[in-house]
C-alpha cells in the first residue's frame, strides 16, 4: 500500500574519460518504498556507488527516468536538484566526509544554514537532538581528528538526518570502521528503520545485508537479483 519513494525508470550512467567509455549503470529498475530497508550488493566496479549517487542527486544520470515522491526530478535545473538533495536525502559514506576544521557540532548544522526558513534557534535544536539521537552531544565542541572511526560516524549519521530526509542513502558505512564501532552503526540504522526511516545501503558484508529486508545485487552495471532478506537468517543473527 505505500508509495515509491524513488523510483527508477530505466536509468543508464555512462561515464566518459578520455577515449574510454564505461557502462556503470545499465538498464536499472528500481522502486524504493516508504519505509523500506534495502542493502545493495555486488563485486568492486559493478556500479553501487554510482547507483547511490545518482538516487542522491550528486549524479547525473545519462539516460532514464528517475521520481522521487512522483516528483520527475531528473529534469529540474541544478539548483533545485540542490535542494532537492538538501532536503530530502540524507548521505553518508564510508570515509565519514566531516568538515576537518569545523567542529562536530558545525559540522551537523551546516546543512541546516541552507534552510532559510529555520530560525537559528530551531536550526541549534534540531542540530542538539541529532546528536543526542546518535550518542555524540558530549562531544559537540571536538573536532573530527579528536574522534575516533566509530564517533566520526555517529556525527556524519547525524548530519545525514538533521534535515529529516525521505531517505538515507549509506556507501559502505561501516567500511573504515572495526566491527564494534560497525555494530554501533548498523545498530543506529536499524533503530531508524523501526521508526519508520527509509534506508538504502550498500555493504560487501553478508552480516549487515542482512540487517535490512530486501537486498539488491549489482553485477556488470545491472541488476541482477533482488530480493527479500531471507528471515530466519535475520531471527539468528545475534
Ligand atoms: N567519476 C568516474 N569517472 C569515470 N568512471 C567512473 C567514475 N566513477 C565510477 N566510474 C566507473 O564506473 C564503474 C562503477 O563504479 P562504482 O564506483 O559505482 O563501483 P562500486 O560498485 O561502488 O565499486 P566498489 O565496491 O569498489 O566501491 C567502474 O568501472 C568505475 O571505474
Ligand atoms: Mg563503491
């Protein structure tokens, strides 16, 4: 019964570089609903990470369709694709991509400065509960090099959803991180999709595919399998 949060419509990506031309994308179909878990899998090179970025807006695609909420959103200028992006999705990556000389704190709000109907007194406040949600507000005043892989992280996830996005999108998050920091992260993604969050996430790791309740495997710029996350597997991860 719900809606298609994103939905592609036979998205190609071809990359240009010199005399070379690679396919990454090719013939993708793909809906997202309101609340789904999806994890995006596949060998090195086979196109995830273009995948993300072009569901983030930080990609363009080459040819096809692509709505987010309905809205066509391949054919706004880039300004609204901005703001789009802004508001609506929220990112985070494997090497974390803080700001290294703003602190944690200013790190999380600098999205928010790009919503110029927020009050500054709002903008702090949404900013205070992304990272009491996260489990960082004791360390707002630190500097990314003053924290550790796991923490750095925990900031990034916040600034991902200070915003309220529609949609977090995950590039091997867990990737810089030891497998403790890593259960912190995935643990975060999981609780936000029990609230209700949209989540997609690319991860080589068969343990944290199955944290989510579909799985997408790329090979080749296609996609190649989707299907549910297989339950029991679920039920005796811990
Ligand atoms: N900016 C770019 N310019 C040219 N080619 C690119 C660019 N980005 C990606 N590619 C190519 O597109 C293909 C898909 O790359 P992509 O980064 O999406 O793979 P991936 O599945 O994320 O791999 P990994 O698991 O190693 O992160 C690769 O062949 C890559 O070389
Ligand atoms: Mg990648």
């Amino acid at each position: 019964m719900s809606a298609a949060l994103i939905k592609l419509n036979d998205i190609q990506k071809v990359f240009y570089t010199d005399e070379i031309e690679t396919l990454a994308l090719n013939n993708i179909h793909l809906e997202i609903k309101v609340g789904e878990y999806v994890s995006v899998a596949g060998p090195s090179g086979c196109g995830k990470s273009t995948l993300l970025s072009v569901m983030g807006l930080l990609n363009s695609s080459t040819e096809g369709q692509y709505f987010l909420e309905g809205q066509d959103v391949v054919s706004l200028n880039s300004a609204r694709q901005a703001e789009v992006r802004n508001r609506q999705i929220g990112f985070i990556f494997q090497a974390f991509n803080l700001v290294s000389d703003m602190n944690v704190f200013e790190n999380v709000e600098l999205p928010l400065t790009y919503r110029k109907e927020l009050s500054r007194k709002e903008r702090k406040e949404k900013v205070r509960q992304a990272l009491e949600k996260v489990d960082m507000a004791h360390r707002m005043k630190h500097f990314p090099s003053q924290l550790s892989g796991g923490q750095q992280q925990r900031v990034a996830i916040a600034r991902a959803l200070a915003g309220d996005p529609k949609v977090l999108l995950a590039d091997e998050p867990t990737g810089n991180l030891d497998s403790k920091n890593a259960e912190i992260v995935m643990d975060l993604l999981s609780e936000l999709h029990a609230q209700g969050g949209t989540i997609c996430m690319v991860t080589h790791d068969p343990r944290y595919a199955l944290r989510a309740k579909r799985q997408v495997t790329l090979f080749d710029g296609k996609i190649v399998d989707d299907q549910p996350t297989a339950n029991f597997r679920v039920g005796t991860e811990s």
